[in-house]
C-alpha cells in the first residue's frame, strides 16, 4: 500500500493484513501516513537486509503489528530484532521458490518465526507478479503456517480454493500486482470481488 486515499479504500474492505514497504529500491516504497486502521487490521512493513535499529523505529513510528522480512536475514538476525520487541510482533520470513525447493534449510528458522510467505524468485523482491509452480508445496514437511504470494490475480480463486483444500498449512494469501493500477495502487473492485468469492477462513494480505 502507498497511497493514503487508495490505503482507506482496500481497508473499507477488512483485510487482516496491509503491507507497507520500506524499501528504497521498491516502486512501492511507502513514505506517507498511514490513516486510522480498524485493530482487526494487521499493519505490516515490509523489510529487505534492513538494520535493526532502522525496522525498530519503524515499528515504534508506525506502530506496526507485524514484519515481513523479505531479503536474506539470518537467524541471529531474526533473534536480535525479536529480542528488542517491547509487544508482541508477528514475524513473516519471505522465500522465494522457483522449480527446486530444499525446505531442510528452512528448518534454523521454523521455531524463529511466526509464519513463512512462499513466494517467486525473481529478479525483483517481490512483486514480479509470476506464479510459482505450486506443485512443490506437496513436499512442505512442516506445520508452521504460510502465506501463499507471487502473481495471484484476480482469476485465480478456484486455484486458491484447489490448493486451500489439499490440508497444506496455509494461513493467508497475499495479493499484489494483479491487483494493481499502478504500482502501489489497488484496483478496488478486483480487490472486492476476489475477497467476497474466497471462503472467509482463507486471510488476506495486501501490500
């Protein structure tokens, strides 16, 4: 989200989670205000290799209810930044699959974090707006929930529903480009429908 007029629109239509970028090299680099939220609204930022004083003040400014670290941060990593939360914080580690996936290596961050988010690899952090093969989910050995990102567009709710039905974990999906106008722009009406045609027990996420 980017926008203020555009943010108070996407939030009329209760979202539990509204991203907001802060990342300098993002077309969707937030640096507005963000307008009173409902609580049941989860206000996120989105981070990438940040520094932990840098995502701190962000939180503090911003009051954020969760983090959404999408660059290559380490456990110790993870660790350090958990360690100064006053509040709860929810802790969202993004990777990125393309046709190989070895989820051993996600076994360090499992006990560290509160969800995964399974997104494309691309050459952009995000919002390459190119789907996944999500066949390789069948493989996902663990328990810890995830959201399902990369090219989700409007057209994709039977596929969402096919996937949400196969008892794999998954907690929320995350919409972005195709629902845009322009980058950081959402398109309301595709934002509405796709969330009235999805079963209500499936979150949404948008950034």
């Amino acid at each position: 989200m980017k926008y203020i007029e555009n943010i108070k629109s996407v939030a009329d239509l209760n979202p539990d989670y509204l991203g907001f970028i802060f990342y300098e090299h993002s077309q969707r680099n937030f640096k507005g205000v963000i307008p009173s939220l409902s609580k049941s609204i989860k206000k996120t930022g989105v981070f990438v290799n940040e520094e932990v004083p840098i995502v701190l003040s962000k939180i503090k400014k911003y009051q954020l209810d969760a983090v959404q670290l999408h660059g290559d941060e380490s456990v110790p990593y993870i660790r350090e930044l958990k360690s100064q939360f006053s509040n709860k914080i929810e802790i969202i580690k993004v990777v990125g699959l393309n046709t190989t996936v070895q989820f051993e290596q996600l076994i360090p961050f499992e006990k560290e974090v509160d969800y995964f988010l399974f997104d494309t690899k691309g050459k952009n952090r995000g919002g390459n707006g190119i789907k996944f093969d999500w066949s390789i989910l069948k493989g996902y050995p663990f328990t810890k929930p995830f959201f399902l990102s990369g090219g989700i567009g409007p057209n994709d709710v039977e596929l969402v529903k096919n996937i949400k039905v196969t008892g794999l974990p998954i907690y929320a999906i995350d919409i972005n480009s195709k629902f845009e106008d322009k980058p950081g722009d959402k398109n309301i009406n595709k934002v509405r429908k796709f969330k009235n045609q999805l079963d209500y027990e499936i979150k949404i996420s948008s950034r």
